[in-house]
C-alpha cells in the first residue's frame, strides 16, 4: 500500500493515488467486488462524494503534512495513519453526526473527533503556503478579485430580538458568518482569506477596509469586486457602465469566476450546512476547506481561465 522515502533524513510515508482511492471507497463501506467491476471514473466520482478532494489531492495533501517546514502542519510519525486524515475529510464533505460517522467508520466517538481536528488543523496550516501572493505580480493593473462568503451557524441569543442583528446574513437569511476570499486572475490561485466577522455587522465593503487596501496600496495593484464594495474606487473596480465591452466582459468574468470559488467551497456540508460545532472551530474548518480547494484546483479542477476562452473551459 505504502512505502517509506528518506530524504534528508526525513522519513515520509507515501501513499499512492490508487491505494488513497482504494482506501477511501472501503472506509466508505464499498466491497473490493463493487470497487473492482466499476470504471476508474466512477470510482473517482464516489471517492469525491464521500471525502471531498480528488485522491491526487489528498494524496498530495499527505505527503505535505509529513515534508512541510511549518511546525503547525507538520505530522508526526507516530500519527500517519490515513484511514484517520481520510475520517476527516469525510466529516468536512458529509457533516454527519457523530453517532452516524461511528458506524460507518467502526471507531470510538472520542478516537474520531481527537483524529478529525489533529488533521484539520493540520490541513489549515498549510494555508502558509499554498494560499500566498504569486510573485512577481506582473505589469497588470488589475491582480485580484475579491468576494464575501457567508456560512450558516448557530443562532445566538439577543435581548430584544429573535435574531441578534449583528449576525443576520441577507445573503441566506440567518445567523452567519463572513470571510472574505480574494483570487488571483493571473494564476488558478487563492491568495488571500479574511475573517470570519459577523455577517450582519460586517458588510463585504467594511471586512474589505480592515485589512486588504492597505496591501493593494503597498502593490501598487487593484482588485475586482461587485456593488457589495461600493465607496472603495482607490483600490477596487467594480462593474460600471462607462467600462468598454471587452472591460465588461473581462470584470464579469472575473466574478463569475469567484462565484465559482465560492461554490466550490460549499460543496463541503460542513460550510454550506449549518456550523454546529463552536465558533472557534470555524476558521478551521474554513480554512482548511479553501486550502483543500486549492489542492484541487491544482489537481485536475482548474478555474477558467479570466483573460479568454469559454467559461466551461
């Protein structure tokens, strides 16, 4: 299944993408027989289903845990077992509850949440650096597009209210909270995250002010955003009816494709169902989701391209 790498005298347990996909299916309580007569895609496509990233991804993943420099990240010899890394994915692709993770993964309740949070922090880590800005930035005007998304979490109580306003999202009509995400629009990257802040105190344009212009004008860069970020002209463009055509066109497809971002973030039930799981815990999850994103991205499922070329591409 697996073989042991040296190099540099670091020890790395490799773990190809067949037995990572192998391994996957009869975690999620596929037989050898159903695994065998099916084509590799749909074997694939049930893997993505259950644990979220394509195997290369995770395979990926596995092995920067064990050769990363970043001490956050990094996973000791003694805790490489990847049925747990793989129990982790499932939980952020599935969000079960516990009882229902318990038969299906034959393990003790305690065992799998010790094991579900060491990995993900782990994952989350590695946001040092997978999610960083390109260099060089090139002669482009325009570097970045960026967008808010909001997540469904529990509803706090509020003395006056039913809902506390601070936390009311318009954009799902909850209790949420904000991040915002920024996407490079000369590479297939995420490169910048911001949050989590309260959806209904933080508007995109207020979470946008706290941290990012200040880096733009330091770049000497632009980005691109929606309405959402209106008054913000010095660092951001946003669509205006004064644009050419091919302007237009290069600003809409620049949204759409952060919109296509965003989406791909919630196909984890963990972010797109209701967090129930503390809120020092979200940016966890949330994080390790985008940097798990990015490995996908990097794997097989590329953005299209912003510049030209069909959106399907």
């Amino acid at each position: 299944m697996s073989d042991s790498d040296s190099s540099a005298g670091v020890q790395v347990n490799i773990i190809t993408v067949k037995d990572f996909l192998h391994m996957g299916l009869r975690l999620a309580g596929f037989s050898r027989k159903r695994i065998r007569r099916c084509a590799e895609a749909t074997n694939c496509q049930r893997f993505r289903d259950r644990h979220g990233p394509t195997p290369k991804s995770v395979a990926q993943v596995w092995e920067e845990m064990q050769t990363t420099t970043i001490a956050e990240a990094f996973v000791a010899a003694e805790c490489r077992d990847p049925r747990h890394c793989l129990m982790a994915l499932h939980f952020v692709k599935r969000c079960d509850t516990e009882s229902e993770r318990e038969a299906t993964h034959d393990e003790p309740t305690m065992k799998m949440r010790d094991w579900r949070w060491h990995f993900l922090e782990r994952i989350q880590a590695l946001k040092a650096a997978k999610i960083v800005w390109p260099e060089p930035l090139g002669d482009a005007i325009w570097v970045i597009s960026i967008d808010g998304v909001d997540c469904w979490t529990l509803e706090h109580n509020h003395e006056e209210h039913a809902q506390d306003p601070a936390r009311h999202s318009h954009k799902c009509n909850k209790a949420a909270l904000r991040c915002e995400l920024g996407l490079s629009l000369n590479s297939n990257k995420l490169i910048w995250m911001n949050g989590p802040h309260e959806a209904g105190k933080f508007s995109d344009r207020k979470i946008f002010r706290k941290k990012l212009p200040k880096k733009l004008k330091a770049l000497k860069k632009m980005g691109i955003a929606d309405g959402g970020h209106t008054s913000c002209p010095q660092q951001l463009s946003m669509p205006n009816a004064h644009d050419s055509k091919s302007v237009r066109k290069f600003k809409s497809r620049a949204l759409k494709r952060q919109e296509r971002f965003n989406n791909k973030t919630k196909c984890c039930q963990v972010l797109s169902s209701r967090f129930r799981h503390g809120e020092r815990r979200f940016p966890v999850c949330f994080e390790a989701v985008c940097v798990l994103c990015q490995h996908d991205i990097e794997n097989g499922s590329p953005l299209f391209n912003v510049h030209a070329g069909d959106l399907q591409n």
